[in-house]
C-alpha cells in the first residue's frame, strides 16, 4: 500500500486532516486566538515540508545494473 504513495498524496492528506481536525475544533467551540492560531498553522506546514525535502528521489542506476542492462522502469 505505501508503495503506491506519492508526495503529492501523503501532503494531501495531510492538509485533509489538519482541516478535519480545524473544522472539528471550530464545531466544539474552541477559542483560537491569534498567537495559538499562528503556531497551529506553522505546525501544519512543518511535516509536509519535511516529506518534501527527504523523500527520496530517482535513484541512479548501479555500476551492475549498467552493464547488465537492467530496466528500472517497471
């Protein structure tokens, strides 16, 4: 299952569930003020740009799978 996940879709559904979790703060009436509200927002925006920076990439072919001619594609 978690090899079908792409960034895109773990960031997605990050944000869908820091929106679940506003809307149901929002639906039992807690009080954000300014400075809570700023710290929220920052703590959501942390872990989607951590996925971003250490997701790991194309990896190069290696030196064996060069001369065998392996195809990486699949």
């Amino acid at each position: 299952m978690l090899r079908d996940m792409t960034r895109s879709k773990v960031i997605q559904t990050w944000f869908a569930a820091v929106v679940l979790v506003v809307v149901a703060g929002i639906a039992f009436g807690a009080s954000v003020t300014i400075g809570t509200g700023a710290m929220l927002l920052a703590l959501s925006l942390v872990p989607p740009a951590i996925v971003l920076l250490l997701w790991p990439g194309v990896q190069p072919p290696t030196a064996g799978e060069v001369i065998r001619g392996v195809d990486r594609r699949s």
